[in-house]
C-alpha cells in the first residue's frame, strides 16, 4: 500500500495578501501567472479578487477591474 502525505496549505500572511492585491489592481498579469508568482493556484486568487475569502474593509470587489 503506498502512502500519500498531502501538503498542509499555510495560511497568507498580511505581506502576501498585500502584494497579491497590488497585482491584481496592476491587471497586467493573468490570475495564473499571479498564481505561480504567489505559489498558488488560479482559483485562489479569484476568489480573493472576488472577495469571496481574504475579504479586507475599505476594499471594493472585484478588486481587478474590467473596463
């Protein structure tokens, strides 16, 4: 029988957060080039730039906006 460890996921520090924010409001890169730069996958960073987890007060979401 083999044996899977499953990584345990870390939470986001406020630094990480921070920085994922500032590239979304950029828009120049792609929610999966995000991802890669940020060791996470694409879905997670949807969801926080549409506030659906890592919600943060003063903020609007989505936080990229489409024009």
């Amino acid at each position: 029988m083999k044996i899977i460890q499953l990584k345990k996921k870390k939470a986001l520090s406020q630094e990480e957060i921070d920085e994922l924010i500032r590239l979304l409001e950029e828009a120049k890169l792609s929610y999966t080039e995000i991802g890669k730069r940020m060791n996470m996958d694409r879905h997670k960073v949807s969801k926080i730039d549409k506030g659906l987890i890592h919600i943060r007060a003063g903020l609007s979401y989505p936080i990229r906006k489409i024009n």
